[in-house]
C-alpha cells in the first residue's frame, strides 16, 4: 500500500521517528547520518514517582530503524538478524547500563504471521535472546496500520504515496460528510491556478517558459538578530533548552557560503524547523513573487500527479513535504475586506453574507477560480483540519492606503490562527513586500513574523539564469556563447554589475545585449528606455497598429500607468475595467486632439500586441510587473511637465514634481526613474533641488534629501555632468549629516549601494577614509569602514590602512583594520606585516577572525596561544577547510558556549548531539577534523583532545549532575595548557553542577590540583557572606582576587553580595585595569541574553551601590534586574570613568537598550551624550519595537553627533516615517496644482 522504498536509508529513518513520536510523545529523535551508540531513537521514563524503584533510576526503550532496500530477498531477515545481533549487542550492554529494557526494530519488510515459525514470532524471539532485553519488531503491516491513522505524516513523506493524484489520497477519508464536493472544489482551485502559473511570464522579452525552464533560486539572508521576532533569536536558541535549537540548526550556513537559497529553505521546512509566519522582504523587481509562484507551482505539480513537471525540476527544489497552496494578490483581499467584491470585473459591493475576513476572501476565491464549485468558509475550515496549507500573500507594498494595509496585517494575523486553532496540522504564511523604505510604516509585527531579505544575485546564480535563458530564447550555440562574452565583459563594469543584480533587470540586460550587443546604457531609467524602445521596433515590424501609432501607443501606456499607480494609492488594486479602458482611451484621444476612430485599433494593440498590460481578472487590466508601471508613470510625469520659467511661473513642473515624488514613499521608486530621465542641462537644478529640500520642513533634521541623492547617484542620474556629481557628493558628506546615512547603512533601511567611479566613488571614498582616520568614535569607524568597504577593492583597503599607522594608536589602527575586514581574507603577506608590526592588538583581531592558520609558525605561534588561552573569549564551530592547526583545536575546545549548553540542556543526550542540533553540520566537521588530526598533536594536547571528546560522548543529564566529567576535562586541559583564563571560565561554569553530594575541595584555587573541585567548594558558598568577607581581605595575588570575584559575580547570592558591599568595592578597586577587563569579560563570555539568576535589589541597598564606585556599579549591575541596571548605568554616567574600560560601554549600552519607555528619556539623554562625548561606544542595535517620542527624535536628528549612531538611525526612521504619513497622496498634489490642466 505504502512505498516506503521510494524515501531511502535516511528518510526512511526520519519517517520511522515520526511513526514513533506518534505512539510515543516523549520520543528524542536522533540526527540521522551520524553515529548513534545503536539509537535512533528512544524513550526515557524516569521512575521517581513509582515507589519500586529508587528515585535515580529510569527505564529506556531503545528504537533501531534498519532500512532493506532489496525488501523482496529472502536472505534480507535473515542478515538483519544476525546482523544486528553482532552489531549492535556491544551497544545495547552499555545501554543496559543506563536503564534500557526494552528494544525496537523498525523496518519495511514484511513479516509473515504463522505461529513460532513465522518471521515475526521467530524475530521477536531471537532478538530477546541475542540482545537479552523483551524486543519487539514492527514489520512493514505494523508501519502501515500506524500510517493509516496518521495522516499528517503523509503529508510529510508524500514519496510513499505513489498515485496520479496525492491530493486525493492525502484527503481521503478527511473532509467529512461533503468530502466529494470540497474535495472537487480544491482540485479544481489547484488545477486553475496550476494552468494559471505554469509559465513565467515577462512578455516585453517575447519570452514564454515554463516554471522549469527558467526558474533560479534566488539568495536571501534572515534580516538582523535584533529585527527578528523573539523566537527566532539565535542567541536565546543558544540559551533556552530545546524549543529554540531548530532555529540555529536550520540557518547553519555552510562553509564558503553567505546566504540561503530561498525557494529551497521554504520548500524544506518540516518540523521545529518550520517559519509559520514570514515576510519576505525584496527591491523591486527582485524576484519576491516569482519565488512564491515557484513554491506553489511546485506543491501543485505534486499535489495533481504531474510527474513530468516535477521530474523537471532539480532534485534540491522539490518539495518534501506537502501543503495546499493558496496564492493570494493582497490587492485583492484588501479590497474584499474594504467591502469591494475583486472577482468580478466591474466594481460592486460584496454579498452583505460574505465574512470579511482572510477565510471568507479564500472561500470566494476558490468559487471563483474553481469554476463555480459551492464552498464557504466552513468548507475551507474542513481543509484545514486535514491538511498542510501554505498561503502565499504577495505584494504588501502595492497596498498603499495605510488603513488598508493595518487591516491587513489584522485580519492575516487573525486569520492564520483561526485556521491553526481549526486543528490543521500546520499553516505557513508567506508575505511578500518590499523593504519599508519603500513603503510606508504599517507592519507585520515582528514578534509573530520573521523577516527575510532577498539578496543580489550571486554570480553563479546570474551564470545560471543566463543560460537558462539562452535556452529558452532559443539561441544556437554560437549566439548564446557571444551573449555570455559580452556579459562577462560587461558585468566587470560597475554600473552593469549593479544592473545584474536583479533578476528582472538582469533579464532586461540580457534581452538588450542580444539585441544590441555590447552598447548599452548607463542609467537605470535609459535602459528602460532602451528596452522599450527594442521592443516597439519589434512589434512595429509585426503589426501595423503599433507601426502606425508608435508614439501615441507609447504616450498612453505612460498615461495608464500613471492612472493605475494613483488609482492604487487611494485604496485600487492598480487594474482597470474593460469599458473604462476603453472610455479612458476614448477620452484621451479626444483631450491630445488625436483621431477617436482608432480607440478600437488601439485598444486591441494595447492588450494584444504591445502587452504592457495583462489580465489576471476576466475583463480586467493591468501592468504586468509593478516595475514596469513605475517606469511609465515617471515618463508621463517628465515628459508632460512644463519647463520651470522665471517669467510665467506654472504649477508642476519638472522640479515640483519631483519634489512631490520624493516626498511620498509610495511613489520613491517612481522617482528614481523620473530622476534618470533629467537631461545634462537640467542636472544642476536637480542638485539644487536636494540641497533645498534638505533645509525645508519636515526634511530638515533627516537623511532622506542626502538618501534620495545617493540612491540616484547609484543610479549613474549625474553622471552626465561631472560638476554636479561633486556637488552632490560635497553635499551627502556633509558632517555631521554624513552620521545619519551611515546609521542607516549600519542599522537601518539604506538605499545605497556601491558607487561607480563616474558617479563620484573616488570623491566619496576620499571623505570617507579622512574620517575614519580623526574619529575617535568606535561606532563611527565600523560604519566609515563599513561605507569604504562597500566602495573599494582589497587592494586599494590594504594600501590606504597601511598609509594611515602613524596617525593613530596601535590598537586603533588593528580596530580600523577588523572593521575594513581585511584580517578575515587578506594574508600577511598581502598585508605586509614584519614581526614589529604584527603586535598583540593585530593578533587578537586575526584571532577573533579565527585566521589561526597564519598563526601557526614559529614566530608567532606562542604569542597567539598565550592570547587566546588568557586574553580572548573567542572560539566556535566552523573550523574551515585548510585553516586548521593546533591553534584551531584549542580555539575549539576552550570555547565556553558549549559548556553553558551542557549545564542548562534537558535532552539527555550526548552533548555531542545537542551541539550538532542547535550549531548544524559544522560543529559535527569540526569535531572530525579534530578526532583526524589527533595524531599529528603533543602527547598532551592529543589527551586534551581526547578527553574533549569523552566530555561530548556524555550525557548532558550526567554534565549538569556530576563533577566528575568536568575536573577529567579541565584536568586534561591544564595538563595541557596550564592555568588560563580559558579553563578557568570552564571549571567555574562545571562548579555548578546540580548534585548534593558534590561539596568540592577547601583548596586555594592555585593551590587546587582539581580546579573544578576546588571552584565547587566556593561555589556552595555563596551565600556565606562571612566567608566571602574572610577571602576578600586575604592577601594574595591580583590574579587569585580576580579568579574569586569572578566566581562570586557568576554564583554569589543577592544577600551576600549586599552584605560585602564596602569590602567589595575596596578589593574591585584594588585590581589593575588589565585584571578589572578580564574580570568583566570573561564573567559576561558566558553569558546569553537576559540571565535566570538576575536579582533585585532595595530601594536603600540600591541607593547604597549608586554612591559608591563605578567598578561597583558595573559589577552588581551585570546581576541586577534591568531596570535597576538602568539607574546605576544613570549613576555611572555622573562618575569620572577611566577611558577604556568596561564602564562607560557598559552604562551607555544599558542607557540605550533600557530607553524603551517614554518617562526615562528625559533622564537618560543627556547622559547618553555625557557618556558618548567622553568616547564611550556601544555597537548595540536597537530593536524595532523600541520606543522614542517625537521630540527626543528631534533632538538626536538635530545634534547626530552627539549621539550612538544606533539612536541616530532610529530617531531619523522616526522623523522620516511621521514625514512620510504627513505627504498628501500623489493625485491630489497634481489636481490642487493643476498640473494636466490646459
């Protein structure tokens, strides 16, 4: 009945868990591919509260999957036996050891029923008594009785289900009473919108391609850490036990890559690994409805049995698990929640019984693209209980009303958990939209939707489309290898390069090259302009209408556009009506004086020939792309304004229609093609025009004049006229304006890129690289190196870093070279580093760039050791081909994290395997590359790695309940390595393990010949505050001091601490700077996020601790509650600080983290800029739902360099978005100014 022979070895095994989960909630499933002490999964019971057995103990039951591929071979039951009898015997002792009484084998063989000589009696048998546990077999009738009642795991696994139709299968039995007509209903919607996008359509290329043929997945990056919804938080996936892992596990890059392959990431999402809510995020043009159309064209040839299609696609893009796509324009729901019915041509109300909600749109839309079939909200709530749904929303950004859009994000919001809560098996939403810089401020809320950002094409994936393309076009072989030279040649070109990077443009950049070989133009708008103009002469030689009529056919698809993208804007879905086409165009030609008898002629080569426009709705109009809607909009508006004339002033002309442009977000991708369409003498004025617009209200405190012209500049606008390209480039650099672009680059939406060398890069590189050598701000500097790195080869980086050694200290100077990211791919010899130059601050930055294959020689391989045993806190997964060594092995071992995870983890797993499932595959290279290189370390180091090893073979139940593992560990590690920081954070961490019994050593830690023991014994004192007063008055080394406050930071008790406060503050003081920053760090190197153990402290204990020191008030405020932290950061910024230390990061970052609520603004700003004046830095980002009022907004925007340039990009998002809502709708600019009046 089943095909499990269609999933293979790994698969087969992952299905098995599923079944086994199923029957066992509690089931651990196991990675597969790794090795597994003879699991893959298993069940623990512990007996605490079954008075038979003792309160420590468990019970165990072991699950072996073991896949036949060869099921019909009658030697295959017989091998499997004896097999596993041999294998797995050694295995199941020791887990005997551990509380296993009970095992299961799984396979796909079918079992034969006679008594005792049966194979299932006969197995059961043998197994007992090999394995000498009760063991039990589920044959292939045991997996399918289990998978009959399991209909969610066939969605899953749809390999199994070899039919011509699956969505039959997978519904069977599932819809209810009406289940023949829903069922009908469905496969009819699918079917209609399979027909519907089976071609990829882009007909200004005279190009028709089936999904197949053309398709290239596209890259895309989950956007910031600290934009992404809490539960998707990598640093709390790190923290929290397991219900976070997947999110780590998933978005494991691999080695040599950057991003994620979009269409494959959504495609392959089962499980905790699953985004139910996203928003992906894309420029125009950049492929955000083409990836949705893909997802769903793919579920829909599985879905409807269309085999050939599938086969079609390469393997990594077929879906693994099923869902019924839903795809949906927002355009549409918008107006059906506005009470508009979208599925009928002409404007009419909606049935008054119609639910105005997400389910309702769904229901209707199926009625409508189903032919008719009856289906009703109830009908789609069945579905949903039977099944896996994916709704692609696509084009949020082209909603422009903002109540419109805040409905939307309502009902969405509401409505996919109306259909989750009807009990379906899983709902994913997908919702396209461009960036917000585009669009205005409503959004989805980002504690519910993660984010993603569709990237620039890779060049493998532009190499790929492109010769997929020439395949589609048809092209011979000589012809496509020509197209492929001339863009080789011509993508080394900067302003060509930029033009590739997105998949319509590229498209676009193809069809010229093979019409116009290698001239092509400079200017984004001109080669629209081009495009267009190759495409009317290709039409013109097939049809007389458009022959005849050229200009007037290209002057009225300027005019739709511009109706249908203000139409949009007031609340439309940016289509237009059939008769009101043709009214439209009857009362156009009629207004220019043209001959109205050739409305029909034109009407047909309007929708027929030129196919600018669609029909997506029967009898319905519309721009096939929006881009190409924007691109004739801006031309309309050009070419109809008036020149601007001293002596008869007129409303709208050329500059007051681009100021209106600029002014709304709506319409911003209009006015970079507007902006390309100034010619040389007009350029100058244009300048003039920013520069002014920058000094007028609401602008004048924000960066979106500067903004505006960078983006234009990128797009090459000034390049005709080299004296307004440095006007411009003088006014963008402006200080402290220049602030504000840069903290958009670093923390906000910038719409910047890379500048070509005509459009002023030099110029703006120069004011860049001048800054970066004066500042003495950290965040500036990252953000300078960040804008220079984005402009200049590593070459030129390299050459001017060097040149710049002299002009500020050592460890600047190393800084500078970090945020240039020149350690990470540049070698020492590109570098040009001698011995004298290489110094401890260049170390530690190659070091934090985990660059220890230059390290590994004679001549700094002791220095670099000594660094990251004592003075560093770095380390981690993802040791790279090539770059391992003995600096590499220590790196890895030493790193902290992994052992916060062994202590705090649930699972009772290996911690191995727990590491494997929060960090992917690359922690589980790094630790073979470790066990391979084993044999060329020392004696010691090869028993340090060896002992790594045994600590990552335990339990984690054993970690976090035993002292035992850990003093082997550090044992090894110190014989290794001696005393360090690095052990030290190690030992400390294993001091807290959860056991009674352990009462450690009353040793002097350097005395300690078992560290852990003796931290564990200090450790249970930590709420003796008498013995801490005792240790802290001792006299003894600096660096003891420091091991024991680190200790008493990371365990003591809010009662002690308080008790030992004037001790405490005299011994913190007492340390040398060197020891107060490795206090500090490596205290917080272990920490994630907010901490469990956090305390609160008295009013009066807390007025206590403000008045004393600043060390004081950083060393209790890293325990205290944060908004406690808050009034000591407050206290700290009124102290004198000493220039680097932890201090002033420390109250600053707290100050603008805390700032989240309206009241502590007035308190905390002006200590912000005390603090930040005096050189304070913090690379803290601030999250979206942070809150700052209008005025203090204001304020920053007024003075950005007073300010971190994270508050800097958050105040000037505010201003520019409450500009934003202010601008009037474009339409009604252009009537109050009477800009188309005669």
């Amino acid at each position: 009945m089943y095909h499990y022979e269609m999933l293979g070895d790994e698969r087969f095994q992952q299905f098995c868990q599923a079944l086994i989960a199923a029957s066992f909630p509690n089931t651990q499933c196991l990675p597969t591919g790794q090795p597994d002490g003879g699991r893959d999964a298993f069940v623990l019971r512990w007996m605490r509260e079954q008075q038979r057995l003792p309160a420590l103990e468990r019970e165990l039951v072991i699950f072996q999957v073991k896949f036949i591929k060869k099921v019909n071979d009658s030697r295959s039951e017989r091998d499997m036996i004896e097999q596993i009898a041999r294998s797995e015997k050694a295995k199941l002792d020791k887990l005997k050891g551990r509380g296993a009484f009970k095992y299961y084998l799984i396979t796909n063989l079918k079992g034969t029923a006679h008594p005792d000589a049966g194979s299932i009696d006969r197995v059961n048998k043998a197994l007992s008594e090999a394995l000498e546990v009760e063991a039990y077999c589920w044959w292939r009738d045991d997996l399918d009785r289990r998978l009959d009642n399991a209909s969610g795991i066939k969605w899953s696994y749809p390999e199994i289900l070899k039919a011509t139709d699956l969505l039959e299968k997978l519904v069977a039995g599932q819809l209810g009473e009406e289940e023949e007509r829903r069922r009908g209903a469905i496969r009819a919607y699918v079917t209609a919108q399979y027909e519907e996008d089976k071609e990829l359509k882009f007909k200004q290329t005279d190009l028709r391609s089936t999904m197949t043929d053309l398709f290239v997945d596209l890259p895309m990056w989950p956007l910031s850490p600290w934009n992404t919804p809490p539960r998707f938080n990598l640093k709390r996936a790190i923290r929290a036990p397991t219900r976070h892992s997947w999110y780590a596990h998933e978005l494991a890059i691999e080695p040599g890559r950057n991003t994620l392959a979009a269409a494959s990431f959504f495609m392959h999402q089962t499980g905790y690994t699953n985004f139910e809510n996203v928003v992906l995020e894309g420029a125009p043009g950049q492929g955000k409805s083409t990836i949705t159309q893909f997802l769903c064209q793919a579920l829909r040839m599985a879905l409807l049995g269309k085999s050939q299609d599938l086969a079609a696609i390469q393997q990594g893009l077929r879906p693994s698990q099923l869902r019924i796509p839903f795809r949906v324009d927002l355009r549409d729901l918008a107006k059906w929640i506005s009470g508009i019915d979208p599925f009928h041509a002409k404007q009419r109300a909606l049935d008054e019984q119609e639910p105005r909600s997400l389910e309702g749109f769904l229901a209707g839309q199926i009625r409508f693209l189903s032919g008719g079939h009856s289906f009703n909200v109830s009908d789609l709530t069945a579905v949903a209980r039977a099944s896996h749904i994916l709704l692609a929303l696509d084009g949020f950004d082209e909603v422009a009303e903002i109540g419109l859009r805040q409905q939307l994000v309502t009902e969405i919001s509401k409505g996919t958990n109306r259909l989750v809560a009807a009990g379906g098996y899983s709902v994913q939403a997908i919702v396209t939209s461009r960036p917000a810089a585009f669009a205005k401020s409503v959004r989805f809320p980002r504690e519910t939707w993660a984010y993603f950002e569709l990237l620039p094409l890779e060049q493998s994936q532009i190499d790929e489309y492109t010769t997929k393309w020439t395949k589609a076009k048809g092209l011979k072989d000589s012809e496509a290898l020509a197209l492929k030279q001339i863009l080789e040649v011509k993508i080394k070109e900067s302003h060509t390069q930029y033009l590739a990077k997105n998949p319509m443009q590229l498209t676009i950049l193809l069809s010229l090259i093979n019409s116009r070989g290698a001239s092509l133009p400079e200017k984004r708008t001109a080669m629209y302009d081009a495009y267009m103009d190759t495409f009317f002469s290709r039409e013109s030689e097939k049809s007389t209408v458009v022959r005849d009529n050229r200009e007037l056919l290209i002057d009225i698809h300027r005019y739709l556009a511009w109706k249908l993208q203000t139409s949009a804007e007031t609340g439309e879905n940016g289509s237009i009506e059939h008769s009101a086409l043709r009214t439209l165009l009857f009362s156009y030609l009629d207004r220019e004086g043209e001959n109205t008898s050739i409305v029909d002629a034109l009407f047909n080569g309007i929708i027929e020939r030129v196919g600018a426009l669609v029909s997506r709705v029967q009898e319905t109009y519309e721009f096939e792309v929006q881009p190409l809607r924007e691109y004739f909009a801006a031309r309309h508006l050009y070419e109809t304004a008036p020149y601007p004339s001293d002596e008869q002033p007129l409303a709208g002309d050329k500059f007051d229609r681009f100021k209106a442009l600029v002014r709304n977000p709506y319409w911003l991708n209009v006015a970079r093609f507007y902006g390309g369409c100034f010619n040389k003498g007009e350029i100058l004025t244009l300048v003039n025009e920013l520069t002014e617009l920058s000094r007028q209200e609401p602008y004048t405190w924000t960066s979106h004049p500067r903004s505006v012209a960078l983006m234009l500049l990128g797009d090459w606008v000034f390049t005709q006229y080299q004296p307004a390209v440095r006007q411009i480039i003088a006014f963008i650099t402006e200080y402290p304006q220049l602030r504000q672009l840069l903290a958009n680059a670093e923390h906000g939406n910038s719409l910047w890129s890379s500048l070509p060398e005509r459009s002023g890069r030099g110029e703006f590189v120069e004011v860049l690289w001048k800054r970066l050598f004066t500042t003495k701000l950290a965040d500036e500097q990252r953000a300078l190196a960040n804008a220079i790195q984005q402009n200049t080869p590593i070459d030129e980086r390299i050459t001017r870093w060097k040149a710049g050694a002299s002009m500020v200290s050592l460890a600047v100077w190393a800084r500078i070279g970090s945020y240039l990211h020149l350690y990470e791919v540049a070698s020492l010899r590109d570098l040009c580093l001698d011995h004298i130059r290489l110094n401890d601050e260049i170390l530690k930055h190659l070091l934090m760039m985990s660059r220890y294959d230059l390290l590994e020689n004679e001549a700094y391989f002791e220095r670099a050791k000594s660094l990251l045993l004592d003075s560093m806190t770095n380390g981690g997964v993802g040791l790279e081909q090539g770059r391992f060594g003995r600096l590499a092995m220590i790196a890895s071992l030493t790193w902290v994290s992994q052992y916060t995870i062994a202590q705090i983890d649930e699972t009772d797993l290996p911690l191995k395997y727990v590491l494997e499932r929060r960090f992917g595959s690359r922690f589980a290279r790094t630790v073979e590359v470790i066990e391979r290189q084993a044999d060329t370390l020392a004696p010691e180091e090869r028993e340090a790695a060896e002992a790594y090893r045994l600590f990552l073979d335990t339990q984690t139940s054993m970690l976090s309940t035993n002292l035992a593992p850990w003093s082997e560990l550090v044992a090894a590690f110190r014989k290794a390595w001696g005393d360090c920081s690095a052990i030290d954070r190690i030992a400390f961490w294993g001091a807290g393990v959860r056991s009674k019994g352990a009462t450690g050593s009353d040793v002097p830690l350097a005395e300690a010949p078992d560290l852990v023991e003796a931290a564990r014994y200090i450790r249970l004192r930590s709420g003796a505050p008498m013995w801490w007063r005792e240790q802290l008055l001792a006299d003894q080394p600096q660096t003891e001091r420091r091991r024991l406050l680190q200790l008493l930071l990371q365990w003591g008790t809010a009662k002690t601490l308080v008790k030992v406060l004037d001790v405490l503050d005299t011994t913190l003081n007492s340390l040398d700077l060197g020891q107060w920053d490795r206090l500090i760090r490596d205290y917080r190197s272990g920490q994630f996020g907010e901490l469990t153990n956090l305390f609160e402290l008295s009013k009066s204990d807390l007025t206590r601790v403000r008045q004393t020191s600043a060390r004081l008030n950083l060393y209790l405020g890293l325990r205290l509650i944060p908004a406690q932290r808050f009034e000591l950061a407050k206290a700290m910024a009124e102290m004198p600080l000493i220039g680097g230390g932890p201090e002033g990061p420390f109250a600053l970052q707290t100050l603008v983290t805390q700032c989240r609520e309206a009241t502590r603004w007035k308190s905390a700003l002006p200590k912000i800029e005390t603090l930040y004046a005096g050189g304070a830095s913090t690379l803290t980002r601030v999250d979206r739902d942070y809150s700052m009022p209008a005025s203090v907004a204001l304020r920053v925007s007024s003075a950005p360099e007073h300010y971190p340039l994270a508050l800097v990009a958050f105040a000037d998002a505010q201003l520019t978005a409450q500009a934003g809502t202010q601008a009037p709708k474009l339409v009604e600019v252009a009537n109050e100014e009477a800009w188309f009046q005669p």
